[in-house]
C-alpha cells in the first residue's frame, strides 16, 4: 500500500506545481512584466554601470562623493535607446524611398491586372457565346462595389479602432517610463535583494527559477538571432538569383519578420508567389515557393533543435511545450511554454529531494 500511495502523492504534487506555474504565467506575470524587463536591463547594464561608477567618483573637502549607480544606469539606458532610435530612422528613411519606389509602380501592375482580367473576360465570353465585353462591363461594376463597401468598412473601422490604438499608445509611453526608472531602481537596490533572497527561506527557489529563466532567455535569444541569420540568408540568395535589385533589404527584411510568429515569411513570399503565378511568370514564382517552404521547415526543425538543445529539452518535449504555451498563452506561449515546463520539472525534483 505503501508505495501506490507515495506514486499519488506525486501524482498530486505534479498536478499542484503545473497548476501554480499556469496560475503565476496567467495572472501574476502580466503584472510584473515592466520589472521583469526591467530587472533583466539592470543585469545587462550592470558591468559598465559599476565600471563607470568607480571611475566617476571625486573627493572634496575631505569627503568622497560619487554618481549613484541608478542614475548612471538610466543615462546608459537612454544613450543606448538614441542610438537605437537613430538606426530605426535611418533604416526607416531607406524603406521609404523603397516604399516610394513601389507606390510608383502600384498604377503599372494595376493596368497590367486590368488588362489581364479583360482578356480572361474576352475568352469566356468566347467561350460561351456572350455579348462582347458583356462580362468586362459586369467584373468592373463588381470591382467598383467591391471598392465602395470596402471605403464604407474603412471609416467605422478606423473610428472604432481609432479608440483602441489611443490607449495602447498611452500604456506603451507609461511601460517605457516604468521600465527606464524601475532599471535604475533595480541597479541602485540589486545588492539589497539579493541579499534579501539569500535570506530567505526560499532561496533555493529563487535561485532555481532565476537560473532556469536567464538560461531559456538566453536560448530563445540564440536560438532566434541564429534562425533569423539563417533566414535573411538564404532569402538574400533567393532574391539574388531572380535577379532582384533589392535582394539584400529584401532578405533582410524577411529574415526580420521572419522573427515575429504572427507574420512569418509567407505574408511576404507566398503572396509575391501568387502575382508572378497570376503575370505567367512561373519560374520567379516557384523559386518564392521554394523559399518559403525550406524557410518554413528550416523554423520548425531548428527551433526546436536548438531550443532544447540549450535549454535541456529534446526536441519533441520542445516541441510539445512550445504548442502547449502557443495555445495557452497565445504567441508569448512559444516561450513561456518551455519555461513552465523546465520550472515544473525542476521545482518537482527540488521538493522531492527535500521531502525525501
């Protein structure tokens, strides 16, 4: 009896861990996410803060003074966001120009859509014996309805959404100002908490879950950079061999959203694919397809890979996690779906240990 007994009480220990991971992932987190953020850029900056507050310090009268680590954390943090926000205007200044270029196309490939469907027109009319440019005259009454409800659909959408965009605004402007601050205060207290932690009767905890959430960080942040690399590459090769005189802003700006879960490379490839598919061009608009089909595999088999290769899960526990979490937690859940799992397993073993 004994021993059925000790495998349910396991059982339900496993069970009560899993609950208080989801619970603390889908009600706590959000709420410490600015400080999360914030903890994590006093860690980065904490080397050169420290570098730079021994060298700032000055003696007068006797009395030696100094910059207080926060503040110069804060100034760093600022400094390296100028030069972030410099970069994004440059390369923003360069996708204009490209947008500009394209937006001077767009009435050329418009003609060239009308012409086509006029022809296709022409031949059905052939075909079944209509009047001639019967069925033109019906697709372009169709198009101009299909443009006037879509124009009637726009302004309510945008006023309804006009609301909703004000507001995110506002909480983007309020989490940035907590993030900047809270990073000095974690920089000026960090000493003071990890002492705290240490004297805590749960600093076994602490230490495990901070190893375990630096460690799938720093893995998910590999991980991706590599994939994306990867990416950019292979479609900066792509575009190269078709000819294309902007391969390499191309790729890289594939391989960029190709990071982002929501977008993927096939809101560009597979959509490119279709207007050479509809222009005749075959060759351009197989190679695309190609693109996105080893682009779309290279993501599936070397996120896993990788991720669990770095963070001590195999592929398949990988895997698993990261859809778990995607249905979960939505598009954050591909990490925090191999968070939970590795906390689970580790805070099990840490209490089984202990009650052994």
């Amino acid at each position: 009896m004994g021993k059925p007994i000790k495998k349910l009480k396991k059982i339900l220990f496993i069970m009560g861990i899993t609950g208080a991971v989801y619970g603390s992932f889908r009600y706590l987190l959000p709420l410490v996410i600015p400080f999360l953020f914030s903890w994590g850029l006093a860690l980065l900056l904490r080397p050169s803060s420290r570098w730079l507050a021994n060298r700032l310090r000055f003696r007068l009268r006797g009395r030696e003074f100094g910059i207080p680590i926060g503040a110069i954390g804060v100034v760093q943090l600022l400094v390296l966001s100028l030069i972030l926000l410099a970069l994004v205007c440059v390369g923003g200044r360069r996708l204009c120009l490209e947008a500009c270029l394209l937006a001077s196309r767009i009435p050329g490939w418009i003609a060239q859509l009308d012409h086509w469907l006029t022809a296709v027109c022409h031949d059905m009319e052939s075909f079944f014996c209509m009047r001639s440019n019967r069925l033109v005259y019906l697709m372009r009454e169709m198009l101009r309805g299909l443009m006037e409800s879509t124009r009637q659909a726009a302004m309510p959408f945008l006023m309804a959404n006009s609301v909703v965009a004000v507001r995110l605004g506002v909480e983007s402007v309020v989490f940035l100002v907590l993030v900047t601050v809270g990073t000095g205060m974690a920089l000026q207290e960090m000493e003071q908490w990890k002492a705290r932690c240490e004297r805590s009767q749960f600093q076994r905890e602490y230490a495990l879950i901070a190893r375990r959430l630096s460690l799938v960080f720093h893995a998910y942040l590999k991980t991706q950079g590599g994939i994306m690399l990867l990416t950019a590459v292979i479609c900066t090769a792509g575009l190269w061999l078709l000819g294309n005189p902007y391969y390499i802003l191309l790729g890289v700006g594939i391989g960029l959203l190709d990071a982002l879960p929501v977008f993927g490379t096939g809101t560009v490839l597979i959509p490119w694919a279709l207007v050479y598919l509809f222009g005749r061009r075959f060759v351009p608009a197989v190679v695309l397809l190609l693109l996105y089909v080893i682009c779309y595999f290279l993501r599936q088999i070397l996120e896993a890979k990788m991720m669990g290769s770095r963070v001590g899960l195999s592929p398949l526990e990988t895997l698993i996690a990261m859809y778990v979490g995607l249905r979960l937690f939505g598009i954050p859940g591909f990490l925090l779906g191999s968070i939970g799992l590795l906390l689970i397993e580790d805070l099990v073993e840490a209490c089984t240990e202990s009650n052994d």
